[in-house]
C-alpha cells in the first residue's frame, strides 16, 4: 500500500512537466522536419530545370548583359519562335520521334514473344536465356559501340550499305537497350498471372497465340505500359550512339542536334540552347506527368518482383 | 481441340507416342521462335560486337597487323590512362555513395508523410531522373558557365569569390560528381521507397513497444530489412556510373586537362577522333573486369532474394 | 506487475467513433478479456493502451501513472500480435531480446532472461532459428517469449490465436492459461471468440459498437447476461430469441411464444416480471437448456411436444431443430433419445434458466 502511494507521488510529479498530447506533437515534430528538408531536396533536385525555363524566355541581350539571372525582366518567347520555326530544330525532333516510335514497336513485339515464351514454355535453355538476357543489360553502350561503328564500316566497304550517318541505323541499335529490360519486366509481370488461367483458356480451345492475345496482353497492361515507357525514354535520352554514328545536320536526333549545332564553337547561343533542351526534355516529361504511376511501377518492378 | 485430343487416342500406341511427342517438341518450338528475334538482336548486337572487341583490342592502329597485348602495353605507359581509371573510379564509387545516402534520407522523409500527400512529393523528387541526362547536363553546364555562373552570381552577391567550376580540376571532378548524384539520386529514392513500404509497419510498432527511438528503428529494422535491395540498387547504379559517357562528355569533355576523363570519353576521344579504334576498344574492355564483378555480386543477390521471397 | 485504469476514453477516426466512453478498472495481475464482434472497438482499446493510438479523449493510467502522452518504449508493456510481428532478419533469442539490448542489459542478464522464457514456454532448442524456419504455432511461443523477457508491468495479447489452425488454437489457448499461472503479469487480452474469453478471462469486458455491454466473470455473462447483446454473443451454439408476451394466468404469469406453446413463469420471478405483463417481450433460453425428457426433470421444468425440422448428430450429443411462428429454435439432446426429421418428439424446457429481454432498450429484465 505504502509503495503505491509512494510512486503515485513521484509520478504526479513527472505529471507536471508532462502535458497532455505530447505524442501527437511528438509526431507533427516529425512531420515538420520532413517537410523542411523534403523542401530543401525539392530545391535541389528542380533547380537546373526551373532555370532552364527562366533561361528560355530571355533574349540573348538580356543573358548577356548579365542581370540577375535568376529573375526574367523582359520575357520573351524569341527562343520558342524562332526554333520551332527553325527548320533544322524540327529535322531533329521528327528524327527523334520516328526512331523512337520505332524502337518502342519494336521493342514492344520482341520483349512480349519473349517473356511469354520465357515465362510460361519450357524449352532447353530457356532459363538460362533468361539469366543471359539479364546480363546484356549491364554491358554498357560505352563498350559496344567502337565494335559495332568498325563493323559498320566493314560492312559498308564489303556491300556498300551506308550504315553510318543515317538517323534510321538508330531503329536497328537502340533495341539493345530497351529490348532486355523491357523482355524481363514482361517476365516479371506474366509470371504473376496464375497458371489455373492458362488452363481454363487450353479448355476453352484457346492456342498459344490466342493466350497471349487475349489473356496475357490485357492483364498485364500495366507492366506493357511500363515497358513503352521505359524503351521510349530510353530511345529518347540516347546520347552516345547518335553522336558516334550520325554527324550531318539533317540526321542527327534531338539530344545531339541540340548539343552540337547550338553550341557553335565559343558562341554559345544559351537562350536557344536552354530553350531547345527544355523542349527535348518535354515529351518524356509529359508522359511521366500523365503516366507518372506507369513510369515508377517500371521502375521498381525490379524492388517487387525480385 | 476435342476433336484432335479424341483423334489422338484412336491411334495405335505406338503412333501416339510419336504424336504426343511431336507435340511436345512442337510447344518448344515454338517457344524457341518467340525467343528467337531477342536471341538474334542480343547475340548480333551485344554478344557478337563485345567478343569483336576483343578482338579489335589486339590491332594496330590501322587495322592492319596484329599487336597482340601491344596496345594495353601502350596504354599501362600513358599517364592519361591511369588518370582515367583513377577518374572513373573515383566518380563511381563517390556518387553511387552520395546517391545512395541521398535516396535513403529522402524516402524516409517521404515514407513519413500521410499517404496522400506522398505522391505529390515523389512526382516532384523523381524529375531528375525523367529528363534526358544529356539536356540537364546542358542546364548545368550553363549553371556552372564561367562568366555567367548563376551560382557565381549568387557567391558575388554574397560577398564571397566565384568559383572556377570547370576551369579548376578538382571543381571540375566535383562537378562531374555532382550531376551524377543529382541525375541518380531519384532513383535511389523511388527503389528505397519501394522497400520501405515493404516493411511491415507491425514490425515498428513492435520495437516502439520494445523501446527503440526513430533512429533505432532505422538501424535495427529499415537497414537490415532493405540490405537487399541497398546491394542490387548501388551494383547497378554502379554499372551504369561506371559507364556514364553523356555527363562528362557535355559538362567537361574530359578537361581540364584531362583530368575528368573516364572511360567511356576517354574511349571515344581516341577511336572516333583520334580515328584509333583498336586503342579506343583496349580502353573500354578495361571496365570489363569490373564490370563482371559487379554483375556477379547482383546475381547473386537478385537469387538470394528471390530465394527469401 | 500494475493495475491498469480506463476513464471515459473515446477514441474517433475521421468523425466516426470507434470508441464511445469507455470506464475499466483491471487489477492487478489480473486476466482481462476483451471480446466482441469486429469493429466493436476492442482492438482500438488495447492500442490506446499500448500507445499505439492517441485517445481522442479520457485518461490512461497504468499503474498510478497517467501514460496518455507517456509513448509506447516508455510504458513498459508488451504486446503479442496477431501476426507475431517477429523480426524476420534476427533468430529466435535476438528477437526475444531485443528490448533488453536497447536497453543496454548486461549480456549475462539478457541470456538468463532468455533461457528462463524459453524454458517456460519450451523453446530452448529454438534459440538459434530464424522465424521463417518456425511453424505458427512455434512463431507465437517466440512471440510470448519476447513478451515475458521484459518482465513489464503488463501484458497485452491482440487477437493472438487467429491464425492458427483450430486443433493449435485450443493448444495454445491452455499454454496461454497456464503460463499466466506461472507468470502472474496483468494481462489485457483481445479476441473475437467468446469460447477462448471464457476460458481464459478472470473477467470478460463484453464490448459492442465501441462501448462495453458488460463486465463481469465467465460465469455471471453466461447465466446473468445484461444486455440481448451479451445473451446472443456468449453461449454456443446461440441463444434462443424468440417474440412473445406476458399473460396472467391465475396466481402466476405465462410466456405465450405462439399459439401452440406457452411456458409457465417460475415463481420466483413473478414479481421481477409483472411490471411488463402485455407488452412486447423477447424471450431467450440456451439450446442448453431445451433437452429431452428423462427422469430428474428438473423443478420448473415445462415439457411440450415439436415437430423436429432439422436433426443434427453431433457425436455426443444432437442438436435438433423446429419451428416456433417462423422462428427456428435449437436444443441439445442425448443421441439416444433424439427423435426423427418431421416427426414428433418431447422436449424439456428448464425455465429457470429462461431469460426476458425488453426488445426496446434491449435489456435483459
């Protein structure tokens, strides 16, 4: 009895510097400090953008006369007009769109035979294939690309088939990129789908193509809207093998044209320059805006399914 | 179908089993030409260029001769070369580092926001990674402009001096660093969060009632539940680090003097403008050694995890 | 080892009420359990308790001391969960003793804790698993070992035994009475299973739709249920409820249940009754206490006649099943004497076992 008493004295105690609904504000503590630096990561992580848009609507008298350069005090849409209007600016966008549209097609019907035939067919090999396919993904551009620009040129010494410095040898290389990555998310999204439906289709007299295109493709939409995503991106961002395969004006595609033709020795023409990277980098923009669960989905397609 | 099944079986043993047979082969025939079209554009386009380079590696610069390891001879003498290794590995592992502490730190912060508003967060946070890294690293390159650097400005304004981003080497390396941890960060973010969420928030209550604080819960039970992908995530990112080509390329093209060059620059410099391709090729079969490593280490993981799920 | 004191805690999501005033006082080292439907908020109690979940209003004591802002690591409790909540990436002892190396214990200490858990709940050869090599039944002991180490001031017990297997779950159940035997800690105990609050409770806590119907021992929510609530939810298979009206039959009272079958008032409860003669009354008596004729027939006992709807043998004894005015009721009789689907057969109703509720305020009178 003594003891209860005892610590019912002590504890009122503690009761005075103890006031009521200090978890919750324990835990808006918390949710404060996220919020202050998920800020300041914002800030970090959006700036180069933001200031390519500032950069865009300033005349190259304002960029150089050197003002602030973080505010546009006379604002104008020069940059947009005059490259949209530019015939070389649309050469590159429409090179960009083609190879790209292209090389998700392609992709697409690749990836899907594949995955379908990995995923659900034994066959000998079928495994490691699989594994194998996983592994190209990881030998990188930077390594392939000095071969494969000797082989073109061989082949163009022993067949005379020009391959170098035509914007379509893009539709031929970029699969290499997008088709593995794009095969084993589709392996990933088929295996989820229950055997017990294959099943129910073979008695419903369905054959193997039938499977695919009317059971596997609709449920796994979402893991096909990823890989689109992806190989579009993908095909969109490329850098490298444009700039080692294609060098005339009329065939090179969007990142390179800018890179190269804008920036003409030590002149750098920014407003344009800015202006012209903002445009390349909307259509993935856009589609992530519109898609942005898609977009992420395909990414840890990887962190989910192992 | 019915109709081939019942025909099936009117036949005499010996002929069924030749026919179920020939089905057999027949579902893995035709798996194999569905394979078929990612066999060709691996094997053409990724298998048969890698082993040409090899191959490549051991010519002399006109193509003509065989040097055999004469070119990685060359190479082992050239003080430029081991420059490069020393560049690319530094800004590997340094931004797979960063990176990796960056995207941890901000999915917690976004792991800790009510469910709604975490998406409007995650939307934002993954823009880096969503623009093209060759158009961003032209919004650096302009960020970091030696006369018209808006940072500079703000230095200026600030009273402090402007900085020679890339005109200074060590500048010009944390440049170099700096655009890869920012193009790569969000990626680390999007995969931590993933795994985050794949905690069970049971487990945390349990160590609150346990008595561990937040940092403690982190340690204890975030970290060792999300080694996994912690491992997968920085092995790729490392790859892919590794071989970057387009942030060097555009922000310093391998100055100042060489002293940001990596592979994959280094390599091009030499085979397309240098017009050397097997010298080219020796350089960049160098990160083939690595390269293997760290595709060793991600099978193994990618195994181990699949085993655990 | 402490007392735990509920006052008037209301706990709301959103605006709607999950918790709606609730009062307890649980004694010290004593087996409390909470049982009802779900949703009746009897989860969302024991979180509060735990500091899992903020009360919206009202004081938490445990102890004397008032944890309402005290958080979870500082309440000294410990929980058992549903799903174990086992960290999967350490073994059975670093799971067990995690609390205590938080805490910075001196190793010897935490092995001897340990070994004396594990001793309790047999379990000392599962030292050096990991979770995933464990079966559910081995995953919950490792579970209540965690538990037990800290040696807290009380127990709490959230839906333990729902995942196991039926066969498991009655196991458990004895090992759970047993260990509180052994180790005497207050222990708060939720579920939805009325058999496993009756056998395990010192006291059943009865809640429904957020607020507590009754408190009282297994025995008094079993023959003295307050509430039609607590008659049909305690008891199985569950009580007979049935419309019916009070009518004066000479010195004493009927229940008319329809036109066939009327039963006679004991006359100990004339008195309690008279007061609600003529108005709509429900009546509920277990299955338990409808069985078949024999030869102590208890005093105040009514026999009748039923034309058997359904018969169901089960094993020891047979449920049988007919019709009173659409309304199917049950009773428990002896194997042997059961009678036949669709024919007659006597029945035995014990009235003193009868209960009369008022459908309005749905009270038991």
């Amino acid at each position: 009895m003594t003891m209860s008493t005892a610590t019912a004295e002590v504890t009122t105690g503690q009761l005075d510097r103890v006031r009521h609904g200090s978890i919750s504000r324990g835990r808006r503590k918390a949710l404060f400090w996220s919020y202050f630096f998920l800020i300041l990561f914002v800030i970090f992580f959006l700036t180069p953008p933001v200031y390519m848009f500032i950069t865009s609507l300033k005349s190259s008298a304002e960029i150089s006369a050197a003002t602030n350069p973080w505010w546009v005090y006379h604002a104008t849409l020069s940059n947009y007009i005059d490259l949209l209007t530019q015939n070389q600016f649309l050469i590159f966008f429409r090179n960009s769109a083609i190879v790209s549209v292209c090389v998700v097609s392609i992709t697409m019907v690749v990836s899907i035979l594949a995955a379908f035939a990995l995923a659900r067919m034994r066959f000998w090999g079928s495994a490691t294939l699989a594994t194998g396919v996983f592994l190209t993904y990881l030998i990188p551009e930077s390594l392939l690309f000095i071969p494969l620009f000797k082989t073109f040129a061989y082949i163009h010494d022993t067949t005379g088939i020009e391959l170098i410095n035509h914007w379509w040898v893009l539709i031929i290389l970029y699969p290499t990129l997008t088709v593995p990555f794009a095969t084993w998310l589709m392996i990933g999204y088929f295996s989820s789908i229950p055997k017990e439906l294959d099943e129910a289709a073979l008695i419903d007299g369905a054959g193997y193509l039938q499977m695919l295109t009317r059971i596997f493709i609709p449920v796994a939409i979402p893991g096909i809207i990823a890989a689109m995503i992806f190989s579009f991106t993908v095909s969109w961002a490329n850098f490298l093998y444009p700039l080692a395969f294609t060098t005339s004006a009329d065939q090179l595609v969007l990142p390179v044209g800018i890179v190269t033709t804008l920036i003409r020795g030590d002149v750098y023409a920014w407003g344009q320059i800015m202006t012209g990277a903002l445009l390349g980098a909307a259509p993935p923009l856009i589609i992530y805006a519109f898609l942005m669960d898609y977009y992420i989905s395909g990414l840890t397609a990887g962190a989910t399914k192992g | 179908m019915a109709d081939v099944v019942a025909r099936d079986l009117r036949v005499p043993v010996a002929g069924r089993q030749l026919s179920l047979q020939k089905f057999a082969r027949r579902k893995s025939t035709i798996a194999f030409l569905m394979a078929l079209p990612l066999i060709a554009i691996v094997a053409c386009l990724v298998v048969y260029p890698a082993i040409y380079s090899i191959h490549l590696a051991t010519l002399n610069k006109s193509m003509q001769h065989f040097v055999g390891l004469g070119n990685f001879e060359f190479l082992f003498r050239r003080n430029t070369f081991w420059m490069v290794v020393e560049q690319s590995l530094l800004f590997a592992v340094t931004a797979v580092i960063f990176k990796a502490v960056v995207g941890f730190i901000v999915a917690h912060f976004v792991h800790n926001l009510p469910a709604q508003g975490q998406r409007k967060w995650r939307g934002m946070l993954l823009i880096p990674w969503v623009i093209p890294p060759a158009m961003s690293t032209l919004a650096w390159l302009w960020l970091f402009d030696p006369s018209y650097s808006a940072f500079n400005w703000i230095f200026a304004h600030l009273g402090m001096p402007g900085v020679a981003w890339l005109g200074n080497p060590y500048w010009a390396r944390f440049c170099v660093i700096l655009v890869n941890v920012w193009v790569g960060s969000p990626f680390f973010m999007i995969m931590y969060l993933a795994a985050l969420k794949s905690v069970p928030e049971q487990l945390h209550e349990a160590a609150a009632i346990d008595g561990a604080n937040w940092l403690q819960k982190i340690w204890y039970i975030n970290l060792p539940m999300m080694r996994n992908i912690i491992q997968i995530t920085a092995l790729f990112s490392l790859i892919v680090t590794f071989a970057n080509f387009d942030i060097v390329k555009i922000l310093t093209n391998g100055g100042p003097v060489d002293q940001t060059h990596v592979f994959a620059t280094w390599a091009f410099t030499l085979a397309i403008w240098g017009n050397d391709i097997p010298l080219g090729a020796s350089v960049s079969l160098f990160m083939a050694p690595i390269l293997a490593v760290a595709a060793f280490f991600i099978l193994r993981n990618v195994r181990r995890r699949g085993n655990e799920a | 080892m402490a007392q735990v004191a509920l006052r008037n805690i209301v706990k709301t999501f959103d605006r709607t009420p999950a918790v709606q005033g609730i009062n307890l006082d649980i004694a010290d080292r004593e087996f409390i359990v909470l049982v009802g439907p779900s949703g009746c908020g009897k989860s969302t109690t024991l979180r509060m308790i735990a500091g899992l979940e903020e009360a919206t209003s009202g004081e938490i004591y445990i102890g004397d001391q008032l944890v309402n802002d005290v958080p979870p690591k500082d309440r000294d409790i410990a929980m058992v969960f549903q799903n174990y909540a086992l960290y999967p990436h350490m073994t059975v002892f670093e799971n067990m003793s995690f609390g205590l190396r938080l805490k910075k214990f001196p190793k010897a200490e935490i092995k001897e804790r340990v070994q004396a858990a594990a001793r309790i709940l047999d379990i000392t050869n599962l030292l050096d698993r990991r979770p995933k090599q464990l079966s559910g039944g081995q995953r919950q002991r490792v579970a209540m070992g965690r538990a037990i180490v800290r040696n807290p001031k009380v127990f709490l017990f959230d839906e333990p035994l729902s995942n196991l297997d039926a066969k498991l779950r009655v196991q458990m159940r004895t090992e759970i009475k047993k260990i509180h035997q052994t180790v005497t800690t207050t222990t708060v105990y939720v579920t939805h299973d009325q058999v496993e609050a009756m056998t395990l409770a010192d006291r059943v806590v009865i809640m429904n739709a957020g607020r507590i119907d009754q408190i009282g021992s297994p025995h008094e929510v079993y023959h003295q249920p307050k509430t039609q609530f607590v008659a049909g939810f305690i008891g199985s298979p569950t009580m007979n409820m049935l419309p019916c009206r009070l009518v004066e039959n000479g010195s004493g009272l009927t229940v008319r249940l329809s036109d066939w079958l009327s039963f006679p008032v004991p006359s100990s409860r004339t008195a309690r009754y008279r007061p609600h003669l003529g108005k709509e009354l429900t009546f509920g008596l277990r299955p338990e206490h409808i069985i078949e004729e024999r030869a102590n027939v208890p005093p105040g006992a009514a026999a009748f006649d039923a034309r058997l709807d359904v018969v169901e043998p089960m094993g020891m004894e047979t449920m049988v099943y007919f019709i009173v005015d659409g309304v199917e009721v049950c009773g428990r009789v002896n194997p042997a004497a059961a009678g036949k689907v669709g024919g007659s057969m006597r029945l035995v109703a014990d009235l003193n076992q009868m209960h009369l509720i008022d459908p309005r305020t749905e009270s038991v009178i």
